[in-house]
C-alpha cells in the first residue's frame, strides 16, 4: 500500500509538518536567539549548530519551544547549557529565551581574543526587542581574570553596556581586575 493511501498519509502528512515546524524554529533560534552576547565571535553565525536536550515540547498554537534536561547549544565557539532552555516565539519571530540550570553556562570566544567569555547564573534570559541578556541569581561573568559577580547583570546589546545590582542592601556587586601586564623593554645586547 502507498504511503500517502489511508491511515499512514494522514501520520506522513502530519509527520512531515511537524518536522517542517521543528526545523523552522530551530532555524529561527539558529538566527536570532543565540548570537546572546556582543562578546561573540563573528563567524560563530554561519556555523551550524546542535541542539541537544533529554526532550523537546514544541507548542505552535502558544509560540513556546521547550527543551528539558541537559540542554546544550554548540555553534561555532557559542556553547550554552542548562537544566531548562524555554524559547518564547511572536508569529515567526523570537522574543526571548530563557535558560535554567544549576547553573546555566554560557561560553564563547570574542573577536580579536584568545580567551573565552563565561558566564554562569541560575537563570539567564534574552530578548530581542530590544535586545538585552539578564542574568540572574548567582550571575557572573568572567573574561581574561576580570569578573563580575552580582545576582542581576544586564547587558544591552545595542548600546554595548552592562549594569549590575540590585536594590538590596545584602546584594552587593563584586568586580575582580587583573593587573595589566607591563610589556618589558627589549634588553640590550650591547656591552
């Protein structure tokens, strides 16, 4: 009996526009969620990217993607993991993404570096209109020896700044700089 007679068309048909509707959010994930931080390297968004998780609940009538239990996302340098990644979609675009982990972990590589970003927090979030990440409970950010710690850091994309604290007296902001090394003159060969 043909595939498309019956019963079996109807799961083929069925089959196959659920798996068009997987593949058109993760490519919209692919596209506007996971470039998250300025901090990234340019070409890690022409690399192809996984997207690992124990399950998947894909909701179209809701516009909400849910992935759960060791998530992980590789693109390029961009490796992103948590208990919870939750992604928030309006019509064909994404709004946000939310990551829950214990912690969640985010790292990358900058242009013009050769050491990665890390950040870690409880929950990690990003929007798209405007865009910006929040990071929260927990957070911190590290990149050559400087660190951040706070239990809110909010970095805004376009503007390229971050903030942190938060108006509890208990919660302070924890900044660690490295001393910059001094470049030592070539020595003298000459008597």
């Amino acid at each position: 009996m043909p595939i498309w007679a019956g019963n079996e068309w109807s799961f083929s048909r069925k089959h196959g526009v659920f798996m068009n509707k997987l593949r058109n959010q993760l490519i919209l994930l692919a596209l506007t969620a996971l470039p998250v931080l300025s901090w990234a390297l340019s070409s890690d968004r022409q690399q192809p990217m996984l997207i690992e998780a124990d399950r998947v609940e894909l909701d179209d009538a809701t516009g909400i993607s849910i992935y759960r239990g060791r998530v992980k996302v590789v693109q390029g340098t961009l490796q992103l993991t948590g208990e919870t990644m939750t992604v928030h979609n309006k019509g064909n675009e994404v709004d946000r993404v939310i990551i829950e982990g214990t912690p969640a972990t985010y790292q990358q590589r900058p242009d013009n570096k050769d050491q990665d970003v890390h950040a870690k927090a409880l929950r990690m979030e990003y929007y798209t209109n405007p865009e910006h990440i929040i990071l929260l409970k927990q957070a911190e950010v590290e990149q050559q020896g400087d660190v951040l710690r706070s239990e809110r850091i909010e970095y805004d994309v376009a503007k390229d700044q971050v903030s942190a604290g938060t108006d509890q007296p208990d919660e302070r902001v924890h900044i660690t700089i490295q001393p910059k090394t001094k470049k030592e003159p070539p020595k003298s060969t000459t008597p």
